[in-house]
C-alpha cells in the first residue's frame, strides 16, 4: 500500500514539472547597469606637442592706487570699508578741516584787505594826478602815487592766490577715490594723525588683472617674441588664455630674471584677487612627448591615477604620474604608462 502511494506521488509531480514554465521564459534578460557597458577608451601615444615654460606668477592689479592725505590732521571719519565698491571721485576718507578752515578764513580776511588797500591807494593817485594838472604838486609825489597802486594791486593778486591755495587744501580735507575700483584695505584707523604723503587706503579696478612672472634669462631667448600664454591658477581649478603677454625690456640683475605681465580676460572665476598664486605657461616651441587625454587622469588625494585597458579587455587601476594639462584636453605622462597602452575615457568623471 506504501508503495503504491510513493509511486502515485513520483508520477504526479513529474506531470507538474512539466507544465511549470522555464525560468528563462518566466523572467526576461536584464539589461547590463550603465557601468558595465563598454566605456570609451583612447591610446596612449608618441606625439609632437607645443613645448611651454611654466613659471611662477601673482596676480596683480593693472589700475591700482594708494591714496594718501595731502593735508595734516586727525582721521575724522571712513566712508568705506575693505571690499566696497567705488566710483572714481567718491569720498573715502575724511580728515580733520578745522586748521584748513582757518586757512580758509585767513585768505579771505587777506583778500579783503587787500582790496581795501587798493581801492585807498587808487583815490591817492587819481588825487595826486589832479593835483599835478593845477601845479600844486611835483612829477614825484605821483610817481610815487602810482608805485603805490601798482603795489596794492599787487598785493591783492598775491592775498587772492593764498586764498585759492587756502580753499584747495580744505578740499584735500575730503579724499577722494582716483578711479572705478574696489577698496583693497585701509592703511590707517579712525583718530590718527594724517600727514602729508601718509597712505590712507588702498583701491584697485578688479575688472583689469594681470599675472606676473619672473623668468630667468636662459629663457629669454626662446619667449623673447611670446604673444600667447596660458594662466593656470591652481587653487581656483581654471585655465585661461592670456588677451596680451608683455616680456619688460629690462632685467634684474640681482635676481638674473625678467619680468613677464600677462594681461587675464575679462571673464574670470570667483576668487582671481591681487595676490592670488599662478602659473605662467610661456610657449618655447615643439616638443615629442608621451600624452593621454586629461579625461582619463583620475585623481584622489595624493594618488594620481587611470584604468589601463589589458589584452584581455579587462580594466584595471595603475598608479601614474602626469605632468601639466594642455590647452588641447592632452596630458604628459611621466611615469606608469607606454604608448600603445590603451585607457579608459569619463572614469575620473563618473568616480566624482
């Protein structure tokens, strides 16, 4: 009986398994992720590529100035602050004007006394002349009329010009901005004693920068007619291309290095300032060189890397090192790779 229900139970579920669908049929082919889809690769290779100078920059302010008092007394008052913007004959600072005030007052006291005095000593010559006409008075006394007024009038030219002198020093009381710009800093604080030639704040036009370098003279030769360059900053991430370059015609000879200006674009990124660090790629020529595209350079931290492609077909991450990134998207490779190699494109992006 016990066999006979064992064999009934082996011969139904055979029935059932083939009525049961495959699994292939049931569940349809999953498409691969994205990741493992072929990724675009390029080869490493020999090729002739422009040969550059990089040299050391700051950037710096083409328009810039440093205002400083004119007149002496205590700083009164700042109007700005470092940071504002300006416009150019805008009040910045604000110097103590009691003793231009003064000044001013006295030239115009002066002034007025002066005219007083010539308006005396013209109704003494016109006297002295009507005096001489009826014989009352010798040719002397007017010549001596006429020195007279000449030496008021005189005076009066002189009292109007130390009253001009006097009102131009109380505008000095007030200093103004030379030019459309940013502050850069302040150079003394409220309560100081301004002095003649004493610098009081600092302004720069952030719309016009420049990148200076100091290259030695062993290169000269070869950057000597450089119409282009390339300004890296490294710590803002950007490359741009320099609207002038500007090799100065004169050397240091303490240093034995020249002076290179290469003017930035208009367009720059958020934190190219006066005193920000730079590099100046000078080019000097051709050069043969191993590159790969800059795409495929994958960095992270101290490791600088990229997925080498084998015979095989497989990727794997190889420890490389590169040097500076061209303008055309190429890369030096210095170590780690040899042409022929192949590399894998995007993998540096797609890993961010």
């Amino acid at each position: 009986m016990i066999a006979t229900t064992a064999g009934v139970l082996l011969v139904a579920g055979a029935l059932a398994a083939t009525q049961l669908p495959r699994r292939d049929d049931a569940v349809p082919a999953a498409v691969p992720p994205a990741a493992a889809r072929p990724a675009a690769l390029a080869t490493v290779e020999m090729r002739d590529v422009a040969d550059v100078y990089a040299a050391d920059a700051v950037i710096e302010a083409v328009r810039a100035a440093t205002v400083s008092a004119q007149i002496s007394g205590n700083v009164t008052r700042y109007f700005v602050d470092a940071g504002d913007r300006v416009k150019r004959g805008q009040v910045l600072v604000r110097i103590d004007p009691r003793e231009t005030d003064a000044q001013v007052a006295g030239g115009a006291a002066a002034v007025a006394q002066a005219q007083a005095q010539l308006a005396q000593a013209k109704l003494n010559y016109d006297r002295t002349a009507k005096l001489l006409e009826d014989k009352f008075v010798s040719r002397a006394a007017l010549d001596k009329a006429d020195a007279d007024l000449k030496s008021a009038q005189a005076a009066l030219q002189m009292a109007d010009a130390n009253a001009t002198q006097a009102t131009t020093a109380r505008s000095f009381a007030e200093v103004r901005s030379p030019m459309d710009g940013v502050v850069t800093r302040r150079l003394a604080e409220l309560g100081e004693l301004a002095a003649p030639g004493k610098p009081l704040i600092e302004v720069h036009d952030p719309a016009a920068l420049r990148a200076v370098a100091s290259v030695p003279q062993f290169v000269l030769p070869r950057i000597a007619n450089a119409r282009t360059a390339e300004i890296v900053l490294p710590l803002l991430g950007a490359t741009l291309q320099a609207t002038r370059v500007t090799v100065l015609p004169a050397a240091d000879a303490r240093l034995l290095s020249t002076q290179v200006r290469a003017d930035l674009p208009a367009n720059l990124p958020p934190g190219a300032v006066p005193g920000t660090a730079a590099k100046v790629l000078l080019p000097t020529g051709t050069v043969r060189r191993l590159v790969m595209p800059a795409d495929a350079v994958l960095r992270r931290g101290e490791l600088t890397a990229a997925y080498v492609v084998g015979i095989d077909g497989r990727s794997q991450l190889r420890q490389i090192r590169v040097g500076e990134p061209s303008s055309v998207g190429l890369v030096e490779v210095l170590a780690g790779l040899d042409a022929g190699e192949r590399v894998e494109l995007g993998r540096a992006v797609a890993a961010r």
